[in-house]
C-alpha cells in the first residue's frame, strides 16, 4: 500500500567511500565487532598518519542494517569535520525553496521602483552559488535511490532509453504507470546531458521528484531535516507576504496568502488602485437649449392676414409676400 511508506531512506554505504575519494583518504575498511550480534564498524584512516576514525553500527537483525547504520554516522561525521557537502533530494528542494523566495524578492524591488516613481527597469535574477567553490562536493547516485524507492512502492516502467544526439549530447527518458492509472502512463524525459552517465542521474532525479509528489512521501537522505525544510518553506511564504503586501499599496490588489482552487494568471488582473481607475462622472450633462426662433414679419403678408394663429418656427423670404399675392380686378 501507498500510505504505509512515508520515508524512504536511501543507501547509505555508497557515501562513505565517495567521501573518502573526494578528500583523498585510504579506502574504508568493514569489520564486526561483534559477530554473534551483528555488529558492524566502519574504519577510516586520514592522510595525517596512523590515526584512524572507527564508526559503531551497534547490534541489528542483518549485517546489511548494520553497516548502514555504521555508514551513515561515518557519512554526517565527515561531512561536519571536513565540510562536505552532497547533493541529494534535500539540498536540491532547498534550492527551490531558495529560488522561489529570490523571485518574489525581485516582484518585490519592481513595486518599489514603481512606489517611487522610477523607470522600468530590468532587474537580473541573481542565482545564488549553492556550494561555494571553496566547499568539497559529493553528488549522490540518484539511480539507487530509485532502484530504493521501486522495491517500496508499486510502479511500472519501461526500460531506460539513451538517444545519443551528438558525441557530447545524450538524452535519457522512460514510462512510469502508476497503479492508479493502469491505461496511462507518464513520460519523463532527461535534460540533454555531455555524458550517459549524466543523462541517466538527471532522468533519476526528475523520476523521484515526480514519484515524490504522486505517492507523497519523503526521502530521508545526507541533509535530510524536517524542521529545515519547514524553514524553507517559511522563508518562501514570508517572501511571498512581503511582495504581496507591496503589491496590494501599489496596485490596489488584494490577494490572497492561502493558494487558491483556480488557476489566476497574475498577468489577467485588473489594478484597482485609484491611480489607475477611470475618473467617474458625478452627474449627466444636460443637452444645451437652445432659444426658440420665431418670425417677425414687418408688412402685411399672407400669414399675417390670416385669422389662423399657426407658430412659425422657420424665417420665411420676404419675396414669398409677392408670389402669394393676387392681383384684385378692378
């Protein structure tokens, strides 16, 4: 069942050694310290002479359970003494985390400028160095925590497929059907890669963010820390309120924090601000009067002798007077 896995932790004993590699120490050597109870150490020898660092997995079922429990306090160990860093499912969501509030920072400088009366202008986003470059770094094998999260939950897939583009461009994808949908599938795609190798680690990542999401658990990882990620999760939000409590002063929009069930394009919204509003008319003109015209006759005329009041709203040419007239027979 899909509820029943909620944390997935990943193999542990691959990181060791990789770290090993990476600050050029002697390789790492497995002993039990206790055979009868499954006791397994982990011994790691530095370059600084015959000192040697010995890591207790303490008593378990399986000697594989052991070991990892030995490999994982060597892996946080070495990690906190030689400033390690590795790059797994955690470190990539915090990067997330750190790019969505970087951009509501940025939305949040563009109403400030606006606030103040400056021009538009275009405001670079500044992506921050994740490791400095000072910092050792060790990427984990996204592929076998894959190969961990199929033995846990129920999915089908296709085998991996590599399109080699050019002899420095590859792309790697295949299908996942999940068990909720057992007539469709979803294809996942690689970004195009310089190496195989590199393809297959990027479809692996984008494979486990997807699964992530679809069964909703979590991966327990190098730099896994739940209250770290509800921090990162806070520091987004409150990025967020910010921008949007400028916005709101700036264009009269009022948003609101929680998401919402439908899809709003930020793009579509009408400010409401009083500087963009239409300026309203308080009352309707009224039409202009114009003055009655009326006929002022000066002679004796034909309208004018006759004994029917008629209103004359037009001039009428003097020479009417002579057309009308008749000449009397004498």
């Amino acid at each position: 069942m899909v509820s029943a896995y909620t944390k997935f932790l990943i193999p542990f004993h691959p990181l060791p050694m990789q770290i090993a590699q990476c600050l050029n120490f002697p390789e790492l050597v497995y002993q039990f310290l206790d055979i009868s109870k499954t006791n397994s150490t982990v011994v790691v020898k530095t370059d600084c002479g015959p000192i040697a660092y010995i890591y207790v997995g303490g008593p378990a079922d399986k000697v594989a359970e052991s070991c990892e429990k030995a490999a994982q306090k060597t892996m946080r160990d070495l990690m906190r003494k030689y400033k390690v860093t590795v790059e797994d499912v955690t470190s990539l969501k915090r990067q997330i985390f750190a790019r969505c509030g970087g951009l509501f920072s940025l939305k949040r400088t563009e109403f400030q400028r606006m606030e103040q009366g400056e021009p538009k202008a275009a405001l670079p986003e500044e992506l921050a160095e994740v490791f400095a470059a000072s910092v050792k770094q060790v990427p984990v094998d996204f592929i076998s925590i894959l190969r961990a999260v199929f033995r846990k939950i129920t999915v089908r897939s296709t085998p991996i497929e590599i399109f080699e583009h050019s002899p420095s461009q590859f792309t790697a994808w295949f299908t996942v059907t999940p068990p909720s949908s057992p007539f469709d599938y979803e294809c996942i795609f690689s970004d195009q890669c310089s190496t195989l190798a590199a393809a297959k680690q990027n479809l692996a990542k984008k494979v486990v963010h997807y699964l992530m999401a679809v069964y909703s658990f979590e991966v327990v990882d190098a730099n896994y820390n739940p209250s770290d990620s509800r921090f990162g999760f806070v520091l987004c939000t409150l990025e967020r309120e910010s921008y949007l409590t400028l916005k709101e002063r700036v264009l009269g929009i009022q948003e609101l924090l929680e998401p919402s069930l439908l899809l709003v394009e930020q793009d579509c919204i009408t400010p409401r601000a009083s500087a963009y509003r239409i300026p309203s008319i308080l009352s309707v003109p009224l039409p202009p009067k114009k003055p009655k015209a009326y006929l002022a006759i000066s002679g004796p005329s034909f309208i004018a002798a006759s004994k029917t009041k008629l209103p004359v709203f037009f001039s009428v040419p003097s020479e009417l007077d002579f057309v009308f007239k008749r000449q009397k027979n004498a």
